[in-house]
C-alpha cells in the first residue's frame, strides 16, 4: 500500500496522469444546513437536479449540490470542458451487464468516483477504475449489526479490537469495501462476505485517507503497480 501525498494545493493535473488524485473537500459551514445560494447549480444536469430536489432534510440537498458542482469543477480542470458541458453515463454493472455499473464520462478520458458524508466531499480521478468513500464513524450497534456481512477476516479483526476501538477499525474496513465496490461498479449488489479488504486485493490498490476526525475513508484503484496519491483541499481554478 502506498502512503498518501497531501500537496495541500489545488494541482491541475492532466487526464493521462499516472497519479490518483483524490480532493478532500469540506463544505462551507454556510451550506451544510441550507442550500448556499452563491452556488451555481445551473452547472448541474437535469438528473442531478432531479436527485437533489428528492432529497427530504435542506442540509442533504446542500451537500448534494456543493459535492456535485464540486466534481463538475475538478473535472473541468482535468479535461478542459465546461462544468455544464461535461456528459457522465453509467458503464455496464458486472453482475448483470445492465448499464447502471459506476458513473462514467461520456466520452472517458479518465475515471471518477465521488463520495460525501456530513459537510465532508472525496473526489478521486484516476486512469484507471475508481472508487473512493467517506463515512461517519457508526455507533456500536451499526457495528454489530454491519460486522455480520462482512468476510470472516474484516469480522476477526474487528471483533478482536477492544470495543471502544471497533468504530473505528469497523469504518476502515467499510469504506475500503465500499470503495473497492464502486470502483468494481458493483456497489453494495455484490456480497460483502466475498472480498476480504483488510489486505492486498489482486489487481487493485486500497489506500487508507486521513478525513480528520470522526470520519474514515479509503481509495481503491484499479492497479497491478502501485500508484502516488496526490490529495487536495482545495478545488482547482482558473
């Protein structure tokens, strides 16, 4: 596993890049609760904003607009096409071959995964298949009940974590699952039991992020050689 590189600066980068890039964005405290209305949503498409009017509570719809402009934002700084150009389309899933496996740019001169959770935004790009998450550490009984899906080796490690420290190691795991998921394009429709990520997993790259506290989150990268990760807390501009 490779260890992190926090350039701490927006990075433009370039579509061929061999690095994984991966922005660690925290929402302005001004739109965790209501809409920020300096946002521009017009970047969105018809779907993102269908997605985002259906949400019930105001700070859901917040974070949904802010992660979704500031993917749009990324990517436009990657691949020189307007935010509001930019098309994404759905690649085939691996367990049906229908297409509603992970999003992709349409053309795809390279990959994204996006991930958000309470005032907190990841976004990966890589040449390759990706996924990344972000989670909010569970209360003791999410862990207990959620230990139970997953292989026997994630359950052993978890379960021999003094209690107090299960959260944490249970979260590690989970957003390692779900990033590898996503970036399978399977998400949550393959069996959590199968893939034990708390070790190397053939072909991919799992990478632990610092999300500061009371979060976890993890990149997986579709990968036979190990690749840099470039983090950025800032969106790129200009």
């Amino acid at each position: 596993m490779t260890s992190p590189r926090d350039t701490g600066t927006p990075g433009a980068g370039t579509p061929g890049t061999e690095d994984v890039q991966v922005w660690i964005l925290r929402a302005p405290a001004a739109s965790r609760t209501v809409p920020d209305p300096d946002l521009d949503l017009t970047v969105l498409d018809e779907t993102e904003r269908r997605r985002m009017a259906a949400f019930v509570h105001d700070r859901d719809r917040a974070l949904y607009g802010f992660a979704h402009v500031a993917l749009r934002t990324v990517l436009s700084g990657l691949t020189g096409v307007a935010p509001d150009d930019l098309r994404f389309t759905r690649a085939p899933c691996p367990c049906c071959a229908e297409q509603h496996g992970r999003p992709v740019l349409s053309p795809a001169p390279l990959e994204f995964s996006l991930s958000h959770s309470r005032g907190l935004v990841l976004i990966g790009v890589a040449p390759t298949p990706i996924g990344v998450d972000v989670e909010l550490l569970p209360g003791p009984k999410a862990v207990e009940e959620l230990t139970r899906t997953l292989h026997p080796a994630e359950r052993a490690e978890i379960e021999a974590a003094p209690r107090d420290a299960r959260p944490a190691v249970f979260a590690r795991l989970w957003t390692r699952k779900e990033a590898y998921l996503k970036g399978l394009g399977t998400g949550l429709g393959r069996d959590l039991a199968v893939d034990d990520v708390s070790r190397a997993v053939p072909g991919w790259q799992l990478t632990d992020l610092s999300a500061g506290p009371g979060h976890a989150a993890a990149v997986a990268v579709a990968s036979p050689v190990p690749h840099g990760v470039r983090i950025h807390r800032t969106l790129p501009t200009g």
